[in-house]
C-alpha cells in the first residue's frame, strides 16, 4: 500500500533517529475526527520526541513494517526528525 501511495522503495530507519511532532501532527493526534488509519494514529502517539527508533521497536514488538510506518507518517508531514545537535567546540 505504501509503494502504491508514495512510489518509492521502503525506507530503513536508522536505530538512533528520534522523531517528534510536526503542528500537523500534533493538531493530528489531538483531532476526534482523525482520518488516519487507527495503526498509524498509535504510533503518532508514541512520538514523543524522546525515544529512538530502536525504543520504539522494543515497545512495538508486534507492530509490523515500523520503519514504513514511520516512513509514511513522515511523508504525510506529521512526523520529523529531530535535529542532530552541533557541537560548536
């Protein structure tokens, strides 16, 4: 389903990527109306901002295609990455 809606190949998540809400998904996963699929909303939920990908993993153990999952919520423009810190020293 995804390749038919996006086009593209699967994407593979790195292990110490942290994703956070963007205002659409918080505006999203606040909504009573929510247009995405029940599965995808769970998952926005979980985006905290604080846990990894590889956390998420192991709170998801039956949660299948994560990577996809994510992959698509970040397409969708509710979900991105957080930015990797500088060090300036």
């Amino acid at each position: 389903m995804r390749r038919l809606a996006f086009g593209d190949m699967p994407a593979l998540m790195r292990e110490d990527e942290i994703f956070i809400k963007t205002r659409m998904g918080r505006d999203e996963a606040r909504a009573t109306d929510s247009t995405i699929p029940r599965r995808l909303r769970l998952l926005l939920a979980l985006v905290d901002g604080r846990r990894s990908v590889a956390e998420l993993r192991v709170s998801l153990r039956s949660f299948r295609n994560l990577d996809d999952s994510l992959d698509m919520l970040r397409k969708m423009g509710f979900i991105e990455a957080l930015p990797e810190r500088w060090d300036l020293d």
